[in-house]
C-alpha cells in the first residue's frame, strides 16, 4: 500500500488523510470556512504524527484541484507543492467533481456542488465522458438524471454523500495519474474578474 498525504481544501471544511501502510488517519473539520490557511498545517502535522508517517517517506502528495472555494483550492495546491518540491515526490490532483463520482455506483449521473448566488457548479458523467458546467438553480432542476453531492441542496432527484469518506476510494482509484504539476478547476470566472469585466463594458 502507498504512502501519502492527501488534503482537501475545496470547500467549507477541511479534510486531510495521512496514510503509511495499512495505517490511516482521516482528519475531518465540518466548518472552517475563510480559516484554512490558519489550521491547515496543524491538521496536517497531526496526522504525519499519528500515522508516524513523515513527509520524506511519502509516495506522493494529493489535492483536491476544485472547483470551490477559489482561496481554499490555491492553499491546498500551493501546500502540496510545497511538499513535493522538498521531497522531490510527484503529486495527484483529484477535482471535486471525480472526489464524488468515484463513490457513486450509477453510470450516468451528474455531481452538483453550490457556487454561490444561487448558482451551481454540474459534472456530467454520460458513457464515460465529462462535461462540467457553471448553471443557475432552475437550470440544474431542468435535468433529469440521477444528481449526487455533499451538501444539502434543494434538488429532488438528489444524494448526499459523507465529503469525508470520499477522498480515500477517490485516491486510490486515481493514485497513478501522477504529475509534477496540477492545476485548479475553477469553472466560472472568480466574482473579481466577473467585476472586472463589467467594470470594461460600462467604460466602453
């Protein structure tokens, strides 16, 4: 079994996983909304600690790329990369969207996640294929498929999973796709640069 540290940042909690071996600690905080960057490497050191598992010893380095929270998702990437640097491992991206999807048995379904402002972020999975999509709150309601999840959200066909049980089967279900890079997946443009750009029309 691989050795790895795992963080997911992408949202209002904070999940990090550490395992050595057969060992395996899950640390899971519901609510931490705009304090990732304050907990995130107390977290991360206790679960080093309890699984005696140091960073060097580690096969690689694992976060969930988005979409989310636009500040969460860079510091779980940007502290991952901070370990691979320093250990010269590779790293693992996983999105939101597959940190779901591998958990769900149904081949055709779509992963729902809230964006704010009445608005979702969608990911399709049809036949094996992936389509993600930034929609509105009737438009998410206009599709009749299978929609899964893991927050409360106001959708009749909808099934929330337990987010923190998720990162695991997603991890090892993924754990060759390695790189020496990941990126975020942010869907929508950030509310700055929506700001931004209507700013831009109104001048022209």
């Amino acid at each position: 079994m691989s050795n790895f540290l795992a963080i997911d940042t992408s949202s209002r909690y904070l999940t990090v996983l550490a395992q050595k071996g057969d060992r395996q600690v899950l640390r899971h905080l519901p609510e931490c909304a705009m304090k990732h960057s304050q907990i995130l490497m107390d977290e991360i050191d206790a679960a080093l600690t309890e699984t005696e598992l140091k960073p060097d010893e580690c096969d690689f380095f694992a976060a969930v790329t988005g979409p989310g929270s636009f500040t969460g998702i860079r510091i779980g990437i940007a502290t991952v990369k901070g370990f691979a640097l320093a250990t010269k491992k590779p790293l693992l991206g996983v999105t939101a969207f597959d940190m779901i999807a591998y958990n769900v048995a149904d081949e055709n379904f779509c992963v729902v996640i809230d964006a704010g402002r009445n608005y979702y972020y969608l990911g399709s999975y049809f036949g094996g294929a992936k389509e993600y999509k930034y929609l509105s709150e009737e438009e998410v309601k206009g599709f009749n498929t299978k929609l899964y999840g893991f927050e409360d959200l106001p959708f009749e066909n909808y099934s929330k999973l337990d987010v923190k049980s998720c990162l695991h089967p997603a991890i090892c279900l993924n754990e060759r796709d390695f790189s020496k890079n990941i990126q975020a997946l942010y869907v929508r443009k950030s509310q700055a640069e929506e700001v931004r750009e209507k700013l831009l029309k109104s001048v022209k």
